[in-house]
C-alpha cells in the first residue's frame, strides 16, 4: 500500500517536502494557517487545509490518526511546533519528522518523542560549503553528528589507480561504497578496479577521515 503523509507549515522547507512527495506520486495532505499559502498547493497535493496544528480536535476530523508520517515544518514558531509534536505523538502518528531551529528546540523535540529532527538550513550550508571547497564535490550529505556520505568525481589525481592502490580505507579510514561510471554504478567495487578521472566516488565515514580524503585526493591543486 502506498504511504501516507502529511506536511504541517507551508514555507520554503515543507514546501519543497510536498512538491517532492507529490511528484513521486504520494498521496499528501497540506496544513498551513496562511490561506494563501494552502491555495498555492492545492492543485500541487491530494488535500490542503487551512487550519491550527495546535488544535488536536482539527487533527482528528483531518485524519491525522490514519496517516503514516507527518512532517512538521512550522517556521519561526517554535512552541506550535513543539505542541504540535506533543499532539501527533499523543495521537499514535507512526513517524514524525520535525524541523529544528536550533539546537535547544533539537533537544526538546527529541525528549517529547519526535522520531526525527532535521536541521534543513544548517544541512544546506554544510552542503554548499563543501560544493565552494572544490568543484569536484558534487554532494555531501550528513549521516549522523560526525559521520558523511561525500559524492566526489575521481580527478586526476586518482586517476588510473585501482582501489587497491589508493588504499583509500587504510590511508583516510574512508569505505568506496559505489563508483558511478556514465549510466553504470558499480556497488561495492573490487580492489582491482581502475579508476577514472571522470568516475564519480561515493565515499562514507566519519568526518575527520572524509576531510582528509577530500583535501589529500580530491581537491585540486
């Protein structure tokens, strides 16, 4: 059965959540005190509303009870995101994901039962300061506090190397999960593959390690 879900606060961060859903098909229900903000989805989601996340009736005559993950995506507001995480919790909503001001709000999110917390602006900048370190830096994305999946193309410095001869793992204490190859991704790529300058490496491990990989193998000079 195809998943449920629902996106409370309509500006630019569960904006994009629902565009992103409903062009995969997702069937979506948008939530927003801003009238005109739920007219501007209405044709883009399943159902938008306009209506007080904070009212657990409204909830309940929604459905929320009968959606499998709510995004909160509440702005500048952090008390209406905080009870509406208090609310959907209460109500048995299987996943919730909120979105975090800062690292206080992180903290309560998490003690009042919030299954995930993001941190979209402080992520982004994380990203873009990587894409500014070196063009060869296609994507960085955060695993956990101290830990990254980087997405580099291979350069000329590690070009016609096999993996055994970078020996990536024992020199930086980085994994090469995958090497996209043109339309062909190789997962899990043996010792003996040669790399190309145009390859694309997808490299996990903790951020120490990733630096010192990036700085010594995938920046240029």
């Amino acid at each position: 059965m195809k998943k449920t879900f629902a996106v409370v606060g309509l500006g630019r961060f569960g904006g994009s959540i629902c565009r992103e859903l409903s062009r995969e098909g997702m069937e979506v229900l948008a939530l927003d005190l801003d009238e005109n903000k739920v007219n501007e989805y209405r044709e883009i989601v399943s159902h938008a509303v306009m209506a007080d996340s904070t009212d657990e009736l409204v909830l309940k005559e929604l459905g929320f009870r009968n959606i499998d993950h709510v995004i909160v995506a509440i702005g500048d507001n952090i008390q209406a995101s905080m009870l509406t995480t208090l609310i959907l919790k209460e109500m048995g909503i299987r996943m919730i994901t909120v979105k975090a001001q800062n690292d206080y709000h992180e903290k309560i999110l998490n003690k009042i039962g919030a299954d995930q917390v993001v941190h979209p602006e402080r992520d982004m900048g994380k990203r873009i300061a990587h894409h500014i370190i070196s063009d060869n830096i296609l994507d960085y994305i955060e695993l956990s506090d101290d830990h990254s999946v980087v997405e580099v193309k291979a350069g000329r410095k590690m070009s016609g190397k096999t993996l055994i001869d970078l020996d990536i793992r024992a020199q930086y204490g980085c994994n090469i999960v995958a090497i996209k190859r043109g339309k062909d991704v190789i997962v899990s790529p043996m010792a003996t593959e040669q790399v190309n300058a145009s390859d694309i490496l997808i490299v996990i491990g903790a951020d120490k390690d990733v630096n010192r990989f990036e700085k010594n193998l995938v920046v240029e000079d």
